[in-house]
C-alpha cells in the first residue's frame, strides 16, 4: 500500500474500480480537491473529507490515514485513542505539531530526573 493517503486513495479507488469523478460524486466533495489529496499537492486534508472518502469507499478512517487494518478488520488503536487522533486533527493541529509535542514529551521525560 502506498506511503501517503493520497496514494492509498488512489489506490483503493482503482481496486474498487471508481474513476475520479465516480469517487468524488458518491464522496460529494470536489474532483479538482480530490485528485490534489490523490497526487499528494494537498497533503493535510479535514477529517469532514476523509470521513467522507472513508464512507464513499468503504474504509476505516484509520485505513485512508495509516494504510494499516489489523488481521481482524480491527483498527490496532483502541477507541480512545483513534477518538483522540481524530480530536487533534479536527481541532487544526499538524503532523508537525504534534510530532513536536510528542519530540517535547519525550525530552522532558528523559531529562526529568536529571
């Protein structure tokens, strides 16, 4: 599966057997917006969009975001925590935020008792 969500949409997309334009009817988003996701030139798109193209292809939204479904269909996330991924990217924070915070996190627990 391709490394970015553009490219598992995309990819997911064509094994279903939808065109662009069949993807963006049934997702009711725009097809010039959806091929930029698809080509990677938008590359941080709202969680409303990929809630959307998740549904239209019948897909979890973790399978758009990481490419990954456990062997049972399960997401490896527990609810809490794919409720609190979806929290941060609905509330605007980047993938850089938030590895910045995650970075801090870690700095602070190494340096804690120093």
């Amino acid at each position: 599966m391709p490394d970015h969500m553009g490219g598992r949409i995309h990819h997911l997309r064509l094994e279903k057997g939808l065109s662009l334009s069949e993807l963006a009817d049934k997702a009711n988003v725009a097809k010039s917006y959806l091929s930029n996701v698809e080509r990677n030139i938008q590359s941080n798109p709202s969680i409303q969009f990929i809630e959307k193209i998740a549904d239209a292809l019948q897909v979890s939204v973790h399978a758009l975001l990481y490419g990954e479904v456990a062997e049972d269909g399960e997401s490896p996330l527990d609810a809490e925590w794919f409720g609190l991924v979806q929290e941060a990217m609905a509330s605007g924070i980047s993938k850089r935020e938030f590895k910045e915070f995650l970075d801090y996190q870690k700095w602070r627990l190494e340096h804690k008792d120093k």
